[in-house]
C-alpha cells in the first residue's frame, strides 16, 4: 500500500497540510458511515485499483483501518445488489474464504458504500503461474457453495446464445446492468465483418446447448482482474470486490481465468490445466458457452470504452481459445 500522509485527515488541507487524493468521496458517505459503525471515519488516501468504483482507505476510533468502498447510485435495486454481496461473503468466510470482512453496508441517495476490513497487501500487478495455481485452489473452495440465487452460468448461456432472460423461466435473476451488457453484445454484428463473422462462429457454436441447470457453486465473477488479487511475498492473501458475486458454476471464475492466461507463454502450462478442469466440471458444450460469453464480453468492453484498436486482439486471442477448445473436446 502507499505509504501515508502524515496524520491525514486529521489536520486542515492548506499548503502545508495537502489534501490526500480522496477521489470523489462525498462528505454525505463519510457521515453515513459514522452513523452505521457508530464512530469516527477519518479518510486517508485513495487505494489503487478498483475500476467499478472509488476504494479509500480510512481510520475509525481507536486507529483501525479499514476500506470504504463507494459507488453512484444507478437504479433501485442497488442496495439490495450491496446487501446479497455481503452475504456471500459472510458465507464464504465460514468456509475459510480468504476474502475480509464487511463491516458495514449503506446508501444515501446517491451512492451506495461498504466498509471492509483493510488488508494491508499490494494488488497483483499480472497474473503468474504460482498465481494461477493459488487462484485455482481459491476456486476450489467455492464448490457447493451457492447460496445467493444470482446465477452466473444462466447469465453466460443468455450472453452465448443471444436468448432474452424471459426465455429461461421465472428464476432469473438479472441486474439492469448485466441486462445493459447483453443488449450492448447484441449489437456487436455492426462494428465490423470481421467481428460479425467471430460473433456468427461462437452463436452457431452454442445454438443448441440447453440453458444450464441451477449451478451448487459459488461464483466470484471477476476473479482473474489481478487488482482483485491481493499478494504478500508472492502468496494470495486476499480475494477481493465479491459485489457481483452469486452462483452458477466454478467453472465461470476458471474461464475468465483460462482467458487471462493467453499472451505470456509462461502461462501455457498452466492454461492447459485450466482447461482441462474446466472440461471435467462441465463438458464441452457448457465449456464453449463459458467461453463465448466472456469472448463476446471482451469485445463488448473495448467498443464500449471507445478503444476499437483493442479488437483485433481479443479476436487473436479468441480464435485461439476456440481451436484448443475444438481440440480437446
């Protein structure tokens, strides 16, 4: 972690005194939190990483520190959203999860915050083999472990297939975001023949693979983001930002990982056992489904962020992934 101003917060912002970079954090969640923890929540300083939203590092009475997590509040089910995240990992830290404890959960009316416990640990900077294979045994303790009715891998069969959630019953649980992202991937036919003819390959590939059954495990859903991925001397300390986390199968969290792990022939080793994991939990069909939804997804992402340079390589690298795929099965 960066090192700290010295006592920051606690003196007024001036030129012998600068403000730390707080980011965007709004006094209104500062005092939402005061009133949730019952103490005083000094800022400190912005923490690196988190893409999805601002991470501050704060000081509550009696000098623990802990990670105030804060994000605009977008639609009415947020809350709720924040809520079910903080239940699986109340579950999950009972079944030896390596993720810290929520602390506090709460919106104002224009943001949505938790409280973590802090883990004085650096984010990964790139996925290695050792951190691979840390990860993997990490996912392994999500078997069976579903207990949010959120389900990933119906997701990913919705985003393969191009089929609306109606479609797959009244179960569906489906966030105005991920309702968002599927309407974005419909529309990546128009960006070029070349996607086009990727998109056309990966509905063809899952066109007649049933939706999935109600998945028994726990699905992180961003797992292979190295700055989710805190480490200590080359160890796994911690697993963070579980707030799209619900259920499906492992396998989804072994994919995106798998995807991660093209570009560095270090990582060929170890790709291939995440291959080989993701084959003995699903088969080949639910394994292709996986694979086209996170493929469409990364196509969806640098479109959406305006960066159209980024395409051709995640087109490389997923007609890589479809011919392995083609030849293990």
């Amino acid at each position: 972690m960066p090192s700290e101003p010295s006592s920051p917060g606690d003196q007024p912002a001036g030129p012998s005194h600068p403000r730390p970079d707080l980011g965007d954090l709004p006094g209104e969640v500062l005092a939402d939190v005061a009133r949730a923890v019952g103490t005083r929540v000094t800022p400190l300083l912005r923490l690196p990483g988190g893409a999805n939203g601002g991470t501050v590092r704060v000081r509550l009475a009696g000098g623990t520190e802990a990670a105030l997590k804060t994000a605009p509040r977008t639609h009415a089910g947020q809350l709720d959203e924040t809520l079910r995240a903080r239940r699986v990992v109340e579950h999950m830290r009972g079944h030896g999860y390596p993720t810290p404890a929520w602390l506090g959960t709460g919106a104002t009316a224009a943001h949505v915050w938790h409280l973590v416990d802090l883990v004085d640990a650096p984010p990964a900077t790139a996925l290695t083999p050792s951190l691979v294979e840390q990860l993997m045994a990490v996912v392994e303790l999500q078997a069976g472990q579903a207990t949010e009715p959120y389900d990933h891998w119906s997701y990913a069969w919705r985003v393969a297939t191009g089929r609306s959630a109606s479609g797959t019953g009244p179960e569906v649980v489906e966030t105005p975001e991920q309702s968002r992202l599927r309407r974005s991937v419909s529309r990546l036919s128009g960006h070029s023949p070349v996607v086009s003819a990727l998109v056309e390959q990966l509905r063809l590939l899952c066109a007649h693979v049933p939706a999935p059954p109600p998945g028994p495990d726990m699905v992180h859903a961003d797992l292979a983001t190295p700055g989710n991925v805190l480490v200590r001397d080359g160890a796994v300390v911690a697993v963070v930002d579980l707030g799209n986390a619900g259920s499906g199968t492992r396998a989804v969290d072994l994919t995106t990982l798998l995807w991660s792990c093209y570009g560095d022939p270090e990582l060929d080793g170890v790709r291939r056992r995440l291959w080989t994991t993701v084959l003995a939990l699903v088969g080949g069909e639910a394994a292709a489904v996986l694979l086209a939804s996170h493929v469409l997804l990364m196509l969806e992402l640098p479109l959406r962020l305006g960066q159209p340079a980024a395409v051709p390589a995640v087109v490389e690298r997923a007609r890589r992934a479809l011919d392995e795929l083609h030849a293990l099965r």
